[in-house]
C-alpha cells in the first residue's frame, strides 16, 4: 500500500494495482478528511524489515489505535 501526506497534511492512499490514490475521510466526523490536524494522527515512522536488507515499512497510527503499513510514504508537508 502506497500513501501521501498532501501540502495540507490530507492522508491519501494508494492500494493493489490502481493507479491513482484515494482521501481519506474521518470516520468520527463526516465529511472531514483524515489527516494530520487531528490529535489522534501521529508522526510516521520507519521500521526496518529484519528478513530483506535495506528495506523498511512506514508506519502511520492513526484514530482507535489503527496502524497502517506503507511500502512508501510521500510527506509533502512543510
């Protein structure tokens, strides 16, 4: 699964074989997009995969305790 943190901090995602990704919306608050302006979006962080040498998962936890895996991240935020 790919995914991008827009200028905004807007979480979109990327999954399987499409080619373009999708926002994320709140499932708390209607009509609100998912992203860093919520206090329970954390920072991601990269985690080394212990069987494949130079590679990593980013992992982004987000609401309800949900951690979600990335092969790749793109951060466009400042």
């Amino acid at each position: 699964m790919k995914g991008l943190l827009n200028e905004i901090g807007l979480l979109s995602i990327q999954r399987g074989k499409k080619k373009q990704s999708r926002d994320q919306f709140c499932k708390k608050e209607e009509g609100t997009g998912c992203g860093d302006w919520c206090p329970l979006f954390d920072e991601p962080i990269e985690v080394p995969l212990i069987h494949e040498k130079d590679s990593f998962r980013t992992l982004l936890q987000i609401c309800q305790s949900r951690t979600l895996s990335f092969t790749e991240l793109i951060d466009m935020r400042e």
